[in-house]
C-alpha cells in the first residue's frame, strides 16, 4: 500500500512539473506587438499606434540598478552608427529622473538620437504583455510588428546589430 501511494505521488509531482513545462514554453516572448500604454519623458501617453510602421521595432527593457542592463545598453550606445535600420524603444519601470542619469552615463551615444525613444512603464504593463523572461529583454519586431528574435541576459550585441540590419 505504502508503495502505491508514493508511486500515485511521483506520477502526480510529475504530471504537474511536465504542464507546468508546457505551459511556461507556450508563454514566451510575445511573438507580436501587443496593446501597452508608456509614457514618454513629457508624460504624453505612447501606445502601439504610436510605433513606427517603416522600420524595424527594438524594444529594451531595463532596469536602471541592473548590472547586465547597464553593460549591454552601453554596448549597444557604442555600436549605434550602425543601427539605422530600426526604432529604438527604451522601456523602463523607473521614473524619469532615473532613466535619464541611466542614459547619461551608460548610453550616452544613443540618447536623444531621432530613432531613440525613452519610455516609462508607469502602469506595469511591460512583463504581462511582452512577457520577458529576464532583464535586459531585447525584442527585434518587423515593421509589422511580428516578433524576429528576442535577446535576453547576456546577449552578444553583434548578434543584435546582424537581426537589426539584415
């Protein structure tokens, strides 16, 4: 009997652990750009009419504390000559004050560039919609707004700079 019940245990704990498996790999990266209202630094609300439609869409999500973040966002301010291409969207979660000490100094050659724009996630939509697995999260969308690769921690920024420009 003892045996039995640990056996009917062990078929449950794994039933559970294989859908919740399921589950988790059907919910990644949003494979299209989904409804969201940011706000800009002006505190104009920015939503997904809003994007650019002729272009390739980047989304970066950070946070401004984040070690990773402020590495690769700093990479990608060193190489950004060569990203044309694309509309830079820079979400954040922190206020404005922060998100702009964060730009000053991490990524100083993409702030104010015409194809950048900083973006607070004020409502927390961010994670519920684009459903990033870790910060920073990097999103290439196409001018259609479906999803061509998604970046996460410790991403090789050539490799983003290839998706953007091919």
């Amino acid at each position: 009997m003892h045996q039995r019940k640990y056996f009917l245990i062990t078929i449950i704990f794994i039933a559970g652990c294989l859908i919740s498996a399921t589950i988790y790999a059907q919910s990644g990266p949003a494979q299209n750009i989904p409804d969201f209202t940011f706000y800009k630094v002006n505190g104009q609300p920015f939503s997904r009419k809003d994007l650019t439609t002729n272009k390739k869409i980047v989304f970066v999500f950070f946070d401004v504390t984040c070690d990773h973040c402020q590495k690769e966002i700093n990479a990608m301010s060193g190489k950004f000559d060569v990203f044309k291409k694309a509309e830079f969207y820079l979400v954040s979660m922190d206020n404005f004050a922060g998100i702009q000490l964060f730009m000053k100094k991490y990524a100083s050659k993409m702030n104010g560039k015409p194809n950048v724009t900083l973006l607070t996630d004020a409502k927390q939509q961010f994670i519920d919609r684009f459903l990033p697995v870790q910060y920073p999260a990097t999103y290439i969308y196409s001018p259609k707004g479906k999803l061509i690769k998604y970046f996460g921690q410790n991403s090789k920024v050539a490799d983003i700079v290839t998706t953007v420009n091919n």
